[in-house]
C-alpha cells in the first residue's frame, strides 16, 4: 500500500511533485489562501511526511495529528525556524531541509538589493515612471557607490560566501563575521572580523545567518547606531533578525542611509503593509531570495527526494545540522 504524503501546496514548482505522487498517495492543501496550523492538522492524520514550506507553521500539534506513522518532514526551503526541532527530536521525526541548491541564486538577489539601495533604483524608477523626468538635474537621485566599499557579512555559510564572492568582483573589501564558520582566517575572499568592527567599517552590512534563539534582533538599536550613517543594510536571511521599528527609526531619522529587505518579522503581508515598504530609501521584496525557475524547481526535488529516501528506509540526504539522518534516531 502505498504511503500518504502531506504538502502544504497543491503546486509548486518543477516536477518533484509528479515523482511523488508515483510514490506515494499525496494529501495537498488546495485553497488560495495560506493554511494555518489547524487546516494542516485537518489534513495530517496517518501520513508518514511533510513537505512544507519555509513559512508553513510545523509545530507538534501537527506532528500529533499525523500520529505514528510520520516519519521525515521535508522542508523546500534552506530555513528552518518555522518547525518545532525539539517535537520533531522527541518523536524520531527526520527533518530537512535545502543547502547547495539555492545559495547563488540567493546571492544574486542580494546583490540586487545591494545595487538597488545604493543607487536608489526604486525611487528613480517610480519618477520616470510618473512623468516627472522632464529636465535632466545632476543632483538628482545620488546614490552611494559598491564598487569599492567595504561589504559586512554577518553569516559566513553558503550565502554569505556566494555574496563575497560577487563582492570580490565588484572591488569591494569583504568582512565577515561567523563565530561558528570554519574560516578563522583570510580566504582569500573575506577577512574575519568582530561584530563590533564589522558594524564600524562595512559601507554594506548584508544578514546571512539562520534565524534562531541567538540571532533574534541580532540587528536592533545599538548595532544599527554603530554603522556608518552612510551605511546600507541588506537582510536576505530572516524576518526576525532585525529589529525592524529600530531599523525604522534608524532610516527615517538618517541615521542608516538605506536599507534593501527581502524577508519580514510578519510574512506575509497582505494589505497590512509594513510601514518600511512606503519608506524612500527601504528597497522591498516578498521573500523572493531563491525565486528562479530552476533553483525553486530543484528545491522541490530535494525535498521529495529527501522524502522518499527515508520512506525507502535511507539516510535523508540533506537532514538538518544537528538532527538524526534516520527515522526514530532521535538527535
Ligand atoms: P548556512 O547554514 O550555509 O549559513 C549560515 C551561517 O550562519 C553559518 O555559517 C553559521 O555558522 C552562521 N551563524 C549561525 N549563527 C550565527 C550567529 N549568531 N552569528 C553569526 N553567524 C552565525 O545557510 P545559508 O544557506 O547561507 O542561509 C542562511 C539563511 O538565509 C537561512 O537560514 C535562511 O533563513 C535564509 N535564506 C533566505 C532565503 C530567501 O529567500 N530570502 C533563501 C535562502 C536562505
């Protein structure tokens, strides 16, 4: 008999989802509208996987209401704050997640906003675009030059090391700061540096580290106060790293010359927008790091590959760090 497999989506992309549904007997949220936590319970009972999303809430209710039977959740996403890891450990459930699939893209995006924050992309296009560029003026929308500054890494994993190395041929210094990377030393892309240095001397402070206990408003009032008031800050990581009222208060009061955020302390956001999204010198995406055709594709085929893997009795390919690679290992 074949097995049931929970997703949270009814599409996605590529064809990770045909391969499983060969496999096993898929189960799939179907509305619009995001599922909360009770929809996905209502959907759980007996099956033996997960595949969610990065923002999908996985919390033990859910694990409780599939039962026994579950035994891997596989996450299309390389964050993983969205489950409950001690649930998942406490009951043998494998979890995964999506490393060297979607860092250079995620990289690519950073840039972008890099770019787009520095040069003011954003107001300089809604001006052309309502008609307002009728005499050319040389001061304005002056920006702040890349080539050449100073790039501020806080994470140095797979992100932060594909954003260095963009930085490397933009001419830029690279600092990072990682205290569990295993680079303690100049790589030949990037120097290590103290937060505290890192924040004083970097003209891009860019955000690469998971969100956790440890890094939750790792950016608030008093790091923001330590930048350069010429300084951009750039967060492709998570919502909850940056204290975003602080951040706020920082560009609206010129303290912080600009900021380029693609994820949010509340995602999504509907038509209750942060107030950051009206600011003119905030560039701001909808958490869209690793949206490419092919990298979202092969998300989604890591995932299911992940799951049929512990299904077949395998190690997970990718299980997160710190958790067991096997079913009813609990880490
Ligand atoms: P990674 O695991 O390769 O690297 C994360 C790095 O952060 C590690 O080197 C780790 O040592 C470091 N770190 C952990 N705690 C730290 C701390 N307190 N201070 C400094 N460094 C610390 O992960 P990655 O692939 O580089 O992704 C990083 C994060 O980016 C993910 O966890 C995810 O939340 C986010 N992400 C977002 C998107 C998007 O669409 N915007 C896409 C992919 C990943």
């Amino acid at each position: 008999m074949k097995k049931r497999v929970l997703t949270t989506r009814e599409n996605l992309p590529g064809h990770g989802l045909d391969r499983l549904s060969e496999a096993a007997d898929v189960v799939a949220w179907s509305a619009a509208a995001k599922p909360g936590p009770a929809d996905l319970a209502a959907l759980a009972p007996g099956v033996s996987a997960v595949l969610a999303l990065g923002n999908d809430p996985v919390d033990a209710a859910l694990m409780d209401a599939a039962g026994p039977s579950l035994r891997v959740i596989a996450l299309a996403s390389m964050g993983y704050d969205n489950v409950d890891r001690t649930a998942a450990a406490e009951r043998g459930v494998v979890v995964t997640h999506t490393p060297g699939v979607l860092a250079e893209t995620t990289a690519d995006l950073t840039f972008a906003l890099i770019l787009a924050a520095r040069r003011r992309l954003g107001a300089a296009t809604e001006s052309l675009a309502a008609g307002s560029w009728d005499v050319f003026r040389m001061h304005d929308y002056l920006g702040l030059d890349v080539h050449g500054a100073t790039l501020g890494l806080i994470g140095y994993g797979q992100i932060g090391r594909a954003v260095a190395r963009r930085g490397q041929g933009f001419g830029m210094r690279v600092l990072h700061y990682d205290p569990y990377a295993d680079v303690t030393s100049d790589d030949g892309l990037s120097t290590p540096a103290s937060l505290t240095t890192l924040l004083a001397e970097s003209d891009v402070v860019s955000l690469h580290v998971p969100l956790t206990a440890e890094t939750r408003h790792l950016i608030a009032a008093r790091e923001l106060a330590a930048m350069k008031p010429t300084a951009t800050l750039v967060s492709t990581s998570r919502g909850g790293v940056v204290d975003e009222a602080a951040l706020l208060d920082a560009v609206r009061s010129r303290r912080l010359h600009s900021a380029g955020l693609d994820v949010y302390e509340r995602e999504p956001m509907g038509r209750e927008l942060s107030p950051l999204v009206a600011e003119e010198h905030v560039v701001t995406l909808p958490h869209i790091g690793s949206a490419t055709e092919p990298t979202r594709a092969a998300m989604v085929d890591l995932a299911v590959d992940n799951i049929l893997d512990v299904l077949d009795g395998r190690p997970a390919r990718t299980p997160l760090p710190g958790t067991a690679a096997r079913a009813g290992v609990a880490a």
